[in-house]
C-alpha cells in the first residue's frame, strides 16, 4: 500500500545528525464554529500560534512558525496543509525564509537544503498561501517545491518571492544552487508545471531569456472554478489587473497569462518588497471576486 503524502511526511527518519529534518500537518475543517485547525502534527522546528479570527470565523489565519528563521545543508522542512470541504483557511509567515551557504565539506554530510509545502483542497475549500520572501544567500544549495491539489470547485489564491542574494549589501548570488518547483493539479491532473534551476554553469540567472541579472522573481498563482465568471467578466478582471499593473509603472516586471482556470501572474525585479507590495494590490482585486470577502492583510504583515 502507497503511503499517503501526509505519512510520508510524518514518518521521515532523520539518520544525519548533520541534518533537521523539519514535519508540519495542519489540517483545517468547516465546524458549527466556523473554519477550525482540526489537526496539528508537528516534529522539528515548525510550528504555528493559534488561529486568528480577523474577519470572522468562516475564515481561519495561520501563522507558520520556524524559528531557527533559516534552512542550512542537510536540513528538510516538509509543510502539508489539508483543507477540507468549505473550510477556508489564510496562511502566512512572520519574516522571510532564508536558504544559508550551504557547506562545502561534503565529508560530513549532503550539501542540500530542502523545503516542500504540498496543499490539499477538497471540494469547495478555500486556501490563500501567501508566506513573505525566500532570501537564498551565495553559496546556497536550495531546493524549493510547492504542489497544490485542487479539486475543480476549490479555490487557490498563493505566491512565492524568491530574492537571490543580497545585492543592497554588496552580497551578490553568483556560486550558490537554487531549484524552484511549482506544481498546480487539479483532479489529480497536472494543470501547471514550471521549475527554474539556477547554478553557475548555465547562466541562468545571467541570460537575456532566464533571470536577465534580476534577483528578485516571484509568481502569485490564482484559481477558481469554472464557471465563475462569464468569458466577458474574466476578460474585465484580467483587463484591470494589468490596468493596475500600468498605474505601478510595472508593465516591464510583470506579466499575467491564464491556463483554464488557473490566473499566473509573474514578477521579475530587483525589489521583494515592490513585488510584495504589487502583490497586495492584485490581491485586493482578485479576493473579492473569487472569495467574495474584501482583502484584509494578515496584522503580522504590519509588523
């Protein structure tokens, strides 16, 4: 029998002691009271606080907590977040992840570093996945993946920022590793694939056609079932997102396509809190439309 991803994730062993491996299961659940975190199962350095209620019980917000605030070699961080049926759950994070250097004395263990977040959604759940930025230092050898499984009738709203290096420091990423995943199914069939890897011998991170010495690049990933929004309304929606995209000055940073249902909005810049911010302003648009609730931001991100 195949184990289930939430097993798999809860029964990693760690046999290097050069490694932490990291397991979070939160699963949440529709309840008289409204969206509750129904299970939580937790080994290593992930956790999270209590649900906050800031625009009433149907939706919950999470906050994850790791609080070594950093993934170094040998290290795994597996998050899986279950949403069952009309549940509707907001989850974020209080401060940017960071991939390390990774070490370079492989005799006492892999030089890896290993994050994997998988989302379940069930039928008419509803998830917003929106953790701050992923600082991946030179030298880094990181391995970022984020799958999400929709059903047809759920509704996904999620991004990931990604800052290569610090270059308002002087510390410029040119030697590290970086692998970025995302994978979006619906129905257990793959609706969206895209993986960037980034080490110095293809350059591309250099080239006109990958990175084109950007640092800072990011997707915002948005779906909702068919039948939503008439051809007529989707085209009016996409025709005020790249209308607010032009009154930020940010046409030449980011583009929006669409495959089925599924809305990808692409940042590609130098600044994570310009892409966070731009975020927030799509964000505010599409929220009510999908969700039918007014954008409130998470109290953490006014910290």
């Amino acid at each position: 029998m195949t184990a289930s991803p939430q097993t798999k994730c809860l029964t990693a062993v760690n046999s290097n002691k050069n490694s932490w491996l990291a397991n979070l299961l939160l699963e949440f659940s529709m309840t008289l009271n409204g969206t509750q975190l129904t299970r939580t199962e937790r080994n290593g350095p992930l956790s999270v606080q209590k649900a906050f209620y800031p625009e009433g019980r149907d939706c919950a917000h999470i906050y994850l907590l790791h609080p070594p605030a950093g993934i170094v070699s040998g290290d795994e961080l597996r998050i899986n977040i279950k949403v069952n049926q009309q549940a509707h759950s907001l989850v974020t994070t209080p401060g940017a992840n960071r991939f390390y250097r990774a070490r370079e004395d492989l005799s006492i263990g892999d030089s890896k570093q290993v994050q994997h977040c998988e989302l379940l959604l069930a039928e008419h759940a509803k998830c917003e996945n929106f953790p701050l930025e992923t600082i991946v230092y030179e030298g880094a050898d990181g391995v970022n993946t984020v799958d999400v499984h929709l059903t047809s009738n759920s509704v996904y709203l999620g991004w990931d920022i990604t800052c290569l290096g610090l270059p308002r420091s002087g510390q410029l990423f040119e030697q590290g590793r970086y692998s970025q995943l995302n994978r979006v199914y619906c129905d257990n069939t793959l609706l969206y694939h895209d993986r960037i890897a980034i080490k110095p011998d293809n350059q591309i991170h250099q080239h006109v056609a990958g990175l084109n010495n950007k640092s800072v690049f990011a997707t915002f990933m948005a779906y909702t079932e068919k039948g939503l929004l008439s051809d007529t309304e989707n085209k009016a929606l996409i025709a005020k997102l790249r209308n607010c995209i032009s009154e930020s000055q940010a046409d030449e940073k980011v583009s929006i396509s669409q495959i089925r249902q599924l809305l990808v909005i692409r940042y590609l810049g130098q600044h994570a809190e310009e892409c966070k911010a731009l975020f927030i302003k799509l964000w505010q648009i599409i929220r009510p439309i999908y969700l039918n609730k007014p954008a409130n931001m998470p109290r953490v991100w006014h910290t």
